[in-house]
C-alpha cells in the first residue's frame, strides 16, 4: 500500500474477512501505540502455530501498523528504513542468493532460510541484496 493510504491496512483484504479472537488478543498484548514489531508478529504466530501470515492479516484488519521489519527495509524512525548496501559480498551468499530468486526478486521467507543456512544475520541477507541490487519482496507478513 501506498503511504497516504496509511491507516486504510483492511481495506486490502475482503470484506467479511474474520479475525480470530486468540490472535486478536495476542495483537492487543504486543500493540504499542499502534504498532507492533515484525518479530512481535512472528513470534505470535509461532506461539499460536500459525502461519505468519494469518497474522498479517488480522494486523491489517486491526489498523495496526507493522514496525521493525526483521529485513531493515521499514518500520524504523525517522526515514524508515535502516537497511545499507554491504561493503562487499560472500561469493558463496552472493550464488545463495541469486539461486533463490524468483521472479526477479528474493522472496523474504527465502532470505530468512538463507540467513539461518549462512549463521549470520537477517539483516546481513538484506545488505547483501542491496549490494547486488536484488529486491526482497513477499513479506511473509503481508506488508509488501
């Protein structure tokens, strides 16, 4: 969604979309001020055993805004993004990384298994994509 459309989250769902109590509650718990944090988010759909995005979803139908991305790309004061290019890239990250692209761009849960398989930082995959010049897309939250 666009920036002026912020605060309009539920819109991009269907009408009739229903929020389940247990995550509404969860949201409630870790909401502050309005946001709640990508790992907050995460961690609400491991507790719950499901699926990051069905958490997405009902932050959207809350209004809530999603902060912190775990990636660097938004969420963080003043100019939303912290994420910076890598001074230099692992030849071997760097074939990880290009192997997994999918229609042109890495997919975040892909940069995630990728982060994990290396031991190094999520972040650390995100720098090294904006080195290379490879955009991260399908927020397993749904936020881009």
């Amino acid at each position: 969604m666009a920036h002026e459309d912020a605060g309009h989250y539920a819109a991009k769902h269907n009408k009739g979309t229903e929020l389940s109590p247990a995550v509404q509650k969860a949201i409630e718990d870790k909401n502050k001020n309005g946001f709640i944090t990508c790992a907050a988010a995460h961690g609400i759909a491991k507790t719950l055993s499901i699926p990051p995005a069905e958490v997405g979803v009902a932050v959207d139908l809350m209004e809530v805004r999603l902060s912190r991305c775990q990636m660097g790309l938004f969420g963080y004061e003043p100019d939303g993004r912290i994420i910076k290019a890598a001074t230099e890239v692992n030849p071997e990250l760097d074939a990880a990384i290009r192997e997994s692209i999918k229609g042109g761009k890495l997919p975040c849960l892909v940069s995630w298994e990728i982060a994990k398989r290396f031991g190094i930082a999520k972040m650390d995959v995100a720098s090294a994509c904006e080195t290379l010049g490879i955009k991260i897309s399908s927020c397993q939250l749904g936020a881009f």
